[in-house]
C-alpha cells in the first residue's frame, strides 16, 4: 500500500523539492498527501502547490501556547491520513505530547553530524572547531531536541578557506541525496524506531547511523 507523507515546513522548501522529485521518479513508495507550515510565506508552500499538492498553513499566532498549537497541528496531520511525518525545515520546538502521538512515523534531517552540532549555526560552529568534515544526519524525531535515534549520514570536507554559506551548500547535496532515501525505507516499513535505536530490516543500527 502507498505511504502517505505529509511533510512540515518552514522556509524555502528545497529537501520538500528532493521529496517530490523522489516521488514523481519512483524512488519513493509513497505520495506526499499534504505540506503544512507555520509559516505563510515559505517558499515551499509554492513548490507543493506547483506539483499539485495540498498545502496548509497554521498560524501559531492563533494560538495560546506551544501545547495548544502542537494539538490542532496533530489534528492536522491525522485528517490527511499521514503514515510518514517528514520536518523538512520545520522551525519549531515540538512539544513531548506531539512527538509521542507521531512516534516512529517522524523523520528530521539536521545539518551536521550528530550528535555534534545540535540546534543552530551548526556550520559555524564547525568551522570554528577546526573540524575536517562536517555534513548531515537523518533521524528519527524524540522529545529530546536533535536527539533521537540517527538513521543516516552523509559527510562532506570542511576547507580551510570555507564560509558558512560555501559549507551550507556543500552540505545540502547531501541532503538531498540522503533524506529521500530515508523517508523511502520508512514509507517501506524496512525503517523502524525501538528502544535501542533505529532498525533497519530487522537490524539494530549503530550510533551513528547506517554506514557502506
């Protein structure tokens, strides 16, 4: 049976563009049923709408508090069916009741290699480190920020004369090439979250995630 995703925004949209792509071309068992966002004017509402995507925007103004917005953007989630919840940009802080009602459905792909470089500037901050290589991770989604279990990594060199900004670049080709194949082996049941970790057919993952 086909996998319906929903995928939650922020901004401009370009991991949801990988998605997509992903889609169209087969390379993903599944159909991106809505994109939310939080956000009015994020790009990524455009792209979703051009391929012919259900978009939604929920205003976190409308509401009172965290907890309260998390609730009706569960209620969201759940009235387009989705069994994959894909944060592909999603600029918000979860709350613990929204991450459990969604766990093991929830993916997030981060800009480093985690568990280093948790919440923001991570580019910078790996620069600042000295670091020689830097990149993303895809992960399942807990109430721990950034912190639960890692499915895949990809890396990429961190030169010497690097901005943020080059890295960032060098960074979200990887991005793009990984996420889409982690949301396709959720979308294939082969990709499970269980107290140890991630599994992928059956297999425990290590810490860092599937490697070659």
């Amino acid at each position: 049976m086909t996998a319906n995703i929903v995928v939650l925004i922020s901004g401009s949209g370009t991991n949801l563009q990988a998605l997509i792509d992903a889609c169209e071309q087969g390379k993903i068992d599944g159909r991106i049923s809505a994109v939310i966002s939080n956000k009015a004017d994020a790009f990524g509402l455009q792209r979703a709408a051009r391929a012919g995507i259900v978009t939604e925007f929920l205003d976190p103004k409308a509401y009172s508090d965290r907890a309260s917005y998390d609730v009706a953007l569960a209620d969201m989630i759940d009235g387009h069916r989705a069994d994959v919840i894909v944060m592909a940009g999603f600029m918000r802080i979860l709350s613990e009741g929204f991450v459990e009602r969604f766990n093991g459905k929830m993916l997030n792909i981060h800009p480093s290699l985690l568990p280093k470089y948790q919440g923001l500037h991570t580019h910078q901050r790996a620069i600042e480190a000295g670091d020689k290589e830097h990149g993303c991770s895809v992960h399942f989604v807990t109430a721990e920020l950034d912190g639960g279990p890692v499915v895949l990594q990809a890396k990429v060199p961190v030169f010497q004369e690097d901005s943020p900004e080059e890295l960032a670049k060098r960074v979200l080709v990887q991005e793009h090439a990984i996420y889409p194949l982690v949301v396709s082996w959720l979308c294939q049941g082969r990709l499970s979250m269980t107290e140890q970790g991630a599994e992928l057919d059956g297999q425990l993952l290590p810490a860092e995630g599937y490697a070659n």
